[in-house]
C-alpha cells in the first residue's frame, strides 16, 4: 500500500485539529472533575493541553492512516477509539513499570487513571467521528 501526500495530510490534520479541541476539553474536564492540580494558570494550561492533545492527535490520526485496512473494525470510528484506547493503554503501563522502580517519583493515581482512560475514549470518539465526517466512512481516500 503506497500512501499519498494527500492522506498524510489528511490524517494529521485531522489529528491536530481534534487533538486541540480534546485538550480544551481535558482542561474542562478536569477543572470540574479535580482528579490532578494544575501547575499554573487556565491560559496557559489550555495551551500546553492543546499542543499535548496536538501530539496525540497527529499520532493517532498517523496510525489510522497507516493502518488502513489492518485495523480489527470496519469503520473509522471504532478504529480511532481502539487507537486511541491502545495508545493510552501503553503509556499507562509504562507509567506503571516507572512507578515500580522509583516509587518516590512517579506514583500511581487511580483517579487519574480512571479519568485518563475515559479522556482516551473521548479522543478516540472525536478522532472517527471527524474522519467520518471529513474523509467519510470507508477509508482516506473517498
């Protein structure tokens, strides 16, 4: 399978473009839930979750379309929240591993945990369904 220019394109912008709303709904989110304190200001929380939600989304947007076809589901959207889901699964485990070597810096939060797995669904729900909406439901290439 030989990707185009256009599908990279595709699928990163999309990624980016969901990856920042997702990171305002993560400061949203977790203002009211409180599950881990900000370190500094709402201003500049919403730009660092934004260029972290970015990061995420130009992942997860890189995998759909190099997974095109490879994927366990059919249709994009429940391919962009397996994604997303597997994403988040990986680093938490890793996070996990790190605890069990220096407990004294990183420290599991199941509250966090919980809250982190359900913000990876969210991304994953927004990713399909923008590339439903954009690229439609078969595919990059429509």
């Amino acid at each position: 399978m030989r990707l185009k220019p256009l599908d990279w394109k595709r699928g990163i912008g999309l990624g980016i473009f969901t990856g920042v709303i997702w990171g305002w709904i993560v400061v949203g989110i977790n203002t009211l839930s409180g599950a881990f304190p900000f370190e500094n200001g709402l201003l500049y929380s919403l730009i660092t979750f934004s260029i972290g939600g970015a990061v995420f989304g130009i992942v997860i947007g890189g995998f759909m379309v190099v997974m095109e076809g490879r994927l366990p589901f059919k249709w994009p959207f429940p391919n962009a929240v397996f994604l997303s889901t597997s994403l988040w699964v990986v680093l938490s485990l890793t996070g996990l591993m790190l605890s069990f070597v220096k407990p004294g810096r990183y420290h599991h939060v199941t509250a966090q945990t919980i809250q982190g797995l359900g913000l990876a669904v969210i991304l994953g729900a927004l990713l399909g369904l923008m590339w439903n909406r954009s690229v439609g439901r078969r595919g990059i290439r429509p």
